[in-house]
C-alpha cells in the first residue's frame, strides 16, 4: 500500500484495517492520519519537540527557525542542559555548560543570545543574573543586576531588561535597566511611581515605546497590578488593576494585558479599555500574536465560557480552544508560562506532559500542519477498509504508528450515515474531489442521492463529483467555497496543477471524454480524450502522462 505520491510508515508488513460493520449503521470517524486531533482545527496539530525537559519552560525566544528554551530543567532530550536549551528542529542541544540557575527571560538580537534568570554563573563565569551566549561562549554584561531578571525586550539597539533589582552593575535603578551593548543606564530611574516593593514581569514594545507591566505590594499587603509606558523620555501611567499584570502582547495599535485581575485579560486601544469576550476564568500567565489572532496562556479552563484547558487563542471576535490543550498524566491540566509566535508555529512551554493527545514534557508545538504556496489537492475514495489511496475507517485514534500521508500532509476526516450524506468536517484549504464506494451491506449506484456538507460554510451544500477551490493559507480558516463551473458531472479520480491550470481525469464525459482541463473560468476537453476511465495523472516537464482503463487517447 505505496501509491506513487503517498508515505507510509508502520512497524510491521502492509496490512489492511477493517471494522466490523452492519447494513444501514453509521460509518464514523474516516481519518486519514493518526497526527489529527478531533478537538482542534484539523489544520493545525499539536507536536512533542524530542523528549522535552525534566522541568517547567518558562521563556522562549527564536533566531529564525532556531528556539531558545529556558526554565527551570537540568535536561532536554535526555541530555543535561542546566536551565537552558536550543531546539534546531530535530534536537535539543545545551548552551556550553549552561547556567547555575533558573532561567526566566531570553531576547535575541543578531547572533547573540541573551538570558535572564535568578542564576549568578554562566558557563563556569561570573553573571549576575544576566549573561550573552555568542554561540560558542558566555559572557556577563557588565557585573549584571543585584536581583532576579524577569523579562527582557529589544526596543532599537537597546536591550531593556525588568526584573526585581535596584542595581545594575553599580547603577541605581528601580526593577527596569538599561543595556546599550557596552553600559548599563536607568530610565528616568526605572519604575518608581509605586513604592519599595515592586515587580517588573513584562515588557513589550510598540513603535518607540516601551510598555511595562508587574505588580507592586500596598502597606496593607495588597498586590495590585500596573502598566506604564517609558517614551524614551518620560513615564506615563497606563492603568492599574487589583491583582498582578504577568505578560504583554502589541497587535497591531492595541495593548493586551494578561495575569491575575478581574477577567484576567484587557486591551488598551490607546484610549479605552476593554475586555476580550469576558476573558478567562483563572490565570493568564503568556501572550503571543499570529497575524490578527492572540494565543493566551496560564492556569485557566475557559475562556470567554468555551472550554480550553490552559491556553486559547482570540480572533477578534471569539474565543476558541487550541484542542484539548496541555494537561498532566496525573489529572491536572497542567499550566502554560511560556508562548513564542513563529510563522504559523505557537511554541508553548509550562508544567504539562500533555498537549493536544500527544506526550509532551514541558515543551510543544501548535503549528500548520503543511506549509504551501499553492492549492492543496486531496484525493482519495471512502472505503470500509484500508485501499490503494490509503484511505480507512476506524474509530479514533488510529492504529498505533500508522501514518498515511499525502505529500506529507495530514488529509482530514469525514463520516457517512444511513441517509447518504457526507459531512467533511474541519477540511484544510485545498481542491477537493471526493469519490463513494459503499462497503459490505450499503448499497447504492451511480451518483449518490445526498449532498456533501462543509462546516467550514455552514449550511452550504456542494453535490457529489462537483470539485471546489480555495487557496490555501494556514493562518486563515477557510471561509467560503466555490464550484469549478458546473462540475464535471461524473467521478474525478485524479487531479493536479500545470501553471495556473488544474488537469482532472476519471469516468466523466461531459467536459471531456475521461479528461479535461479547467483554466479559471471554463472546462476545456483534451482533443478527443480517453476511451476509458483515467486513474493517475502526472506530470514531467511539460508533458501530462495519464493512466487507467483505456486502450486509446485522441484515437490513438
């Protein structure tokens, strides 16, 4: 079960996968790939990095496609990287000798590396709770800060670094320094505006400002959270809430605020505030932006009253679960302290072993799960059992270690039941052609006597044979389909692209005989087509070779 064009993989012989099935009861759960989790948006999956740490994540930051991991682990891989890794997308590797502490801030900025934590020595030097790796060696900023650095940010050149300190490397400051690349500086004296006892827990930049957030303690003991704006001159009050602000997120002109207050979540436009659909129902401790939409982060099981356990995401308009979110073996569902946007790929890393249905300790990934330029095209015939096309039914989850992809994608899932209909759930962005074969105990002939039912355009029907497109970009959902004319009117087999035209083939005649080609607008045939049905279709060069059951083309 190889067909040119689809990867299998399975620990043992080829083999097929049935499932006991009587006339008339319900076909359930098609899926074509065992990395599709049922509870998320099938375009997106979560995935384990290796074997992750020994212990919570707690900062990430990237160098393109190169991650930066810190916390509070002694080992990534299994191998020992004392408080942080680097992940290249296969591996995880220590940075030299690593730190002798936790780790809880990482910014990037060319080739150079910056960490911040609660450690004094970086690979076997002297750094005061700040160090660079240049990536082959460590080295301090000066004599570092007198006390735990909990967030840094990149604004121009400069590296602005927030934390619990009144010193940086003999410069008063309040829990906000700044580092040039070859001093340490105050701004405006750092965060002064709320007493002794304060924490600087976020930092994040929009245009020229520096925006800042944390918490600060009352005489009475009362932890109250804040944001201010540093313009490079100047301080200015943004707000204060009654609890802790934990992480910052720019979208664009706005401000998310996330931690521990009423609603756990606001968003400042520049002029008022707001709360994103009711916010979370417990803690939000990280935010990341990709485009239009915010991920959250932290303790809490709702959001804006939809389930999702420890992280979500927000598009403007509605929360939504990223599925079954990160959860424990023991139980718990775990929490999320850390998210890094890259691309389309949402790093998440916290105290979970869990993400989505897959083992991940303490570190994962939410991501598309294939990246193209062009039109996705799917195909494959329903069958009771394991086919040619790589196409089976059983109930979730698949076989263990079975994985059949097409060009390395995931493909999707869909069901039928006694009426006839076919509803294709959660579909990717793509050209789609969908052929019917009933199993043992089904009948039927011919075109069959439903409708195919999309639930990305609720509501919309599109008829059996007809074939829709919609290019595909993976960090949008697929708002609308569109038919290809009037459809060929039989059973399409094969499809691809040459250029900007798509080449169909199978048991039609009515835009051409077998074979034809749709350029945009209209179904052209190929000369006088095929005398028999076209399986394969392919392309070298800029030759199109067809295969099926025929013994002529274009009476030849």
């Amino acid at each position: 079960v190889n067909q040119t064009g689809w990867v299998q993989t399975m620990p043992a012989a080829p083999g097929t996968y049935s499932q006991a099935i009587a006339s008339g009861q319900e076909l359930e759960n098609i899926n074509f790939g065992n990395k599709y989790d049922p509870d998320a948006s099938w375009s997106k999956v979560w995935e384990a990095l290796g074997i992750g740490m020994n212990d919570e994540v707690f900062a990430y930051a990237n160098d393109g496609n190169i991650i930066y991991a810190g916390g509070d682990f002694t080992t990534a891989d299994g191998v020992p990287a004392n408080y942080i890794a680097k992940w290249d997308g296969t591996s995880w590797t220590p940075l030299g000798t690593g730190l002798n502490g936790k780790v809880r801030a990482i910014a990037v900025m060319g080739s150079d590396v910056y960490v911040g934590g609660m450690f004094t020595m970086a690979g076997g030097i002297s750094a005061n709770r700040i160090a660079k790796w240049n990536g082959t060696s460590w080295s301090a900023l000066g004599n570092g800060v007198n006390g735990s650095v909990l967030a840094l940010k990149f604004l121009g050149n400069d590296l602005y670094v927030g934390g619990s300190f009144s010193n940086a490397s003999g410069t008063p400051t309040k829990c906000l320094a700044k580092w040039d690349g070859t001093s340490w500086s105050s701004p405006g004296g750092g965060v002064d505006n709320w007493g002794d006892y304060i924490t600087v827990l976020a930092l994040a930049v929009m245009g020229n400002d520096l925006y800042v957030g944390g918490r600060y303690y009352t005489l009475s003991g009362l932890s109250l959270g804040f944001t201010e704006k540093w313009n490079g001159t100047s301080w200015s009050e943004q707000n204060t809430f009654i609890g802790s602000v934990d992480a910052l997120a720019v979208n664009g002109s706005d401000l998310y605020v996330g931690g521990w207050f009423d609603y756990r979540i606001r968003k400042w436009n520049g002029t008022t505030w707001t709360t994103p659909g009711g916010g979370t129902n417990n803690h939000i401790h990280a935010l990341a932006v990709i485009g239009a939409d915010l991920y959250a982060g932290g303790a809490f099981t709702t959001a804006g009253g939809v389930s999702a356990y420890r992280i979500a995401k927000w598009n403007g308009t509605a929360w939504s679960a990223l599925g079954n979110g990160v959860s424990n073996w023991s139980g718990s569902h775990g929490h999320v302290e850390s998210l890094l946007a890259v691309g389309n790929v949402l790093y998440a890393g916290g105290g979970f072993d869990i993400a989505g249905t897959v083992n991940a300790y303490y570190t994962a990934k939410y991501l598309c799960s294939e990246t193209v330029n062009d039109n996705v095209f799917v195909l494959g015939n329903i069958f009771h059992d394991l086919n040619v096309n790589g196409v089976f039914d059983e109930h979730e989850p698949i076989m263990p270690n079975w994985t059949v992809n097409l060009s390395g994608a995931v493909i999707g899932t869909s069901h039928t039941n006694s009426d006839g209909n076919f509803y294709f759930n959660n579909l990717k962005p793509g050209v789609y052609t969908v052929a019917v074969k009933f199993p043992t105990g089904w009948t039927g002939s011919g075109s069959l006597n439903g409708s195919f039912t999309f639930d990305a355009a609720p509501g919309q029907t599109i008829t059996v044979f007809q074939l829709a497109v919609k290019p595909v970009d993976c960090a949008d959902e697929l708002k609308e389909w569109s038919a290809l004319g009037r459809g060929t009117g039989a059973q399409v087999s094969a499809i691809l692209q040459m250029g900007n035209d798509i080449y169909a083939g199978g048991s039609f005649t009515d835009v051409g005989n077998h074979i034809a080609k749709w350029d945009g607008v209209a179904w052209a045939p190929l000369g006088s087509g095929i005398n028999g049905d076209v399986n394969a279709l392919a392309i070298v060069g800029t030759d199109l070779f067809a295969g099926g059951s025929f013994t002529t083309a274009g009476g030849v």
